[in-house]
C-alpha cells in the first residue's frame, strides 16, 4: 500500500468547481442548469488581447522566458499599478505566475510552517485555509461581519495577533461575500500593525477594478509603512474575463522578490509565453471592455439583490465589489449545504454553499452574478419555487 505525506490529508479543494462537475453532469442527462456558482466572468477576453497571443505565436514566441515574466510585462504591470494606485514601483520586484493561486501557495508556503499563525478572512477564498492547513501552520480566522457589509472590525483583528503571527492574508473586494473594506477600518487596522513589524501581509486584490455605488478600493500598497512587508497580489483573470489563460501577478517587497522567484522556477519555470503578451495587450490597450463588463455586473447586481430579498427566508445585502451577492438562508430553516444541493437537484440553480468558504459561512449561500440578466431572472424564480414547495 502506498505510504502518503501526511501533509497531503490536510489539503482541501475549491467546492465550486465540484459543483460545476455535478451542474455540467446533471446538464449532460438533460437536464436545463442555470449555473450561478462558478467564479468567472461570462464574457469573451477582448479581441485585441486574443490577437495579441496570436501574434506572439506567429512572432515565435514559443520558448522559456524568465522566471518572472518578460521585462515588457512587468514594465506594464508597474504602469499598471502607478495609474490604478498612484503608488510607482520597481518592475523587478514583480512576479508573474499562472493565476492567483501561485501566489498565495508561495507566500503561504515562506511563512508557514508547525508552530506559525496565519490569518485569513472567513468565509473567504477556501483556498487560504487550504493551504495554511497543508504547510502546518494553525490557521486563524478574521471574521467577516455581515452588518458590516461583510467587513472586518479591526480592533477585533488586531486582537488575534501573536508573537506567533506570520502573516495575515486580507482580501477587498471579498470572494464569496462581495464586501469591500471602507478606509476607516483598513486605516484603522494599518496603523494597529504598525506595532507588530513581524507580521507580512498578503493583499488580494484580484477584484479591484469591480467596485459600485462609488466605493474606492482602498490599495494597502498606499500605506506606505506596509510596503516593506507587503505581497500585493492581482492578476487579469476577472478584469479582463481571461480565467483560463492562467495568468496573475505579485509585487514582492525587496526581501522576498528572490525567494519567490526561486519558487517559481522550482514549481512552473514561467508562464506561458504568449500569455504574457496577451496580458501586455490588455495592461496597455483599451479599457472600454473593463467598464462595459462591470457596468453590466452593476445592473445584474440590482436584479440578483431585489429578487433575492423578495423571497421568503432570504435576506441580502448589497454587494460593494466583484461579482457575488451572499444572502442569508437561516430564514429557510435549511443549513447551507442542503440549499446548495436541493437548488441544484430540484431548481436546476448552481450556487456554492457558504460553508465552502469556511465555518463562518454557514447560514449562507454564493450566488455569482456572472450570468445574464434573463438567467438571473429564471433562477430566482426557480429558486422561490422551490423554497415554496
């Protein structure tokens, strides 16, 4: 019998896509799915990105590049974060790798360890805890509150550092809640963390181009005593509906930049080549497709927020960024897993339990509005059907 690392059981899973495995299944024996679960746009990556790669294939672009991407690339990623948050930056301390995940397997990985604290937002991405669990450090949970539109209190945050604390994983706005931080608590919270140096900070901010209602997002790499200890992440998987070209970046502070390039070139070597000029094209091309993608988002997010509230045992708070609305379903007098199940089972609705997200999600469920304004329609009226029945 085969002897595994013990480490390999503590690994968890993105419940999402096994719930687009059982949607696709159950559409293959016919029956009509309305897939509100997975996390991606629905729209086409823009036509002058795809030629783009295109021509990046024809030029012969067919090679390694360096690890951290070609010098082009991370020139226009730090153009890129200058003209999106003000802050200029050094191209040699970014990082590109194949999607978002790399980076926070790298930072989790320098940090974590048996013995090391790690804190992550919950219900969040399941993959923080995921991986936290896997290096062996304890994973430490930062509550997302619902009467704070699914932000954190920061005196509560702070109260959880330890001397064991090696880093806090933040993320705004929030996959599955849509909650974005408002200034006063991230202020609130920076200056907290000016009183504990030894603890870096991992900011996801894959969805900061997806705000409404004129909410900022608030960039921690504008906190200036941060940025020494600071792993921005973001990418082009959600501004620019480019999910499966596999392509994301970090900016590392100075210390870090050479560990996680030795990663890289230990897990992936690069990213593939004519990716990395598809994801130029769209850094340095024109935005229109970004606003157009996310002024519809805003109109699906008033359909999906109305509807929801109208049904009985369902309450919902407005999303303020990314593409999700997280409802409470305590009402229904159902937990969260038997909604996810019975939607899809008995409405033909995908949605993604809210305790795939972490403990903390109990009680809710994900709906992504990342679908048609029609779709969204059909499925809320199915889903009222048969929490009725």
């Amino acid at each position: 019998m085969l002897q595994l690392a013990e480490n390999i059981s503590r690994l968890g899973t993105e419940s999402a896509f096994e719930v687009l495995a059982r949607a696709e299944a159950l559409r293959q024996q016919g029956h009509d799915i309305i897939n509100l679960g997975i996390g991606q746009p629905d729209f086409r990556t823009p036509e002058h990105i795809v030629e783009a790669a295109v021509k990046a294939l024809h030029d012969g672009h067919h090679g390694y590049t360096p690890a951290p991407g070609v010098l082009a690339l991370r020139e226009a990623v730090a153009a890129d974060i200058d003209r999106t948050r003000g802050v200029a930056v050094d191209p040699n301390h970014i990082v590109c790798v194949p999607g978002g995940k790399v980076t926070m397997f790298f930072a989790i990985l320098m940090f974590g360890e048996p013995g090391a604290e790690i804190m992550y937002p919950n219900p969040g991405f399941p993959i923080y805890e995921s991986v936290i669990n896997y290096s062996g450090a304890t994973a430490v949970p930062i509550p997302l509150i619902e009467e704070k539109d699914f932000s954190f209190d920061a005196d509560e945050v702070l109260s959880l550092i330890t001397p064991n604390t090696r880093l806090m994983i933040l993320n705004t706005p929030t996959n599955p809640t849509g909650g974005a931080v408002p200034r006063s608590e991230m202020e609130k919270l920076v200056a907290g963390l000016e009183k504990h140096p030894h603890v870096a900070i991992l900011s996801d901010e894959i969805y900061s181009q997806m705000t409404y209602d004129g909410h900022e997002h608030i960039s921690l790499l504008e906190f200036e005593s941060l940025r020494d200890r600071l792993i921005l992440l973001d990418g082009w998987s959600k501004t620019y509906a480019m999910t499966g070209w596999r392509l994301g970046y970090a900016l590392w502070p100075e210390a870090l930049v050479d560990h996680a390039t030795r990663l890289a070139i230990n897990c992936h070597s690069c990213v593939n080549a004519a990716t990395q000029f598809a994801g130029i094209a769209a850094l340095e091309g024109p935005q229109d497709s970004v606003h157009q993608m996310v002024a519809a988002f805003d109109e699906r997010r008033g359909v999906i927020v109305d509807g929801l509230n109208a049904i009985p045992g369902i309450s919902c708070r407005t999303p303020n960024g990314a593409f999700y609305a997280f409802p409470n379903i305590t009402g229904t007098g159902r937990d969260a897993r038997e909604i996810q199940d019975m939607l899809l089972e008995k409405a033909g609705v995908a949605t993604v339990a809210g305790t795939s997200f972490g403990h903390l999600g109990e009680g809710y469920v994900r709906f992504s509005y990342a679908n048609s304004v029609d779709n969204i329609r059909t499925a809320l009226s199915r889903v009222e059907e048969a929490l009725a029945r």
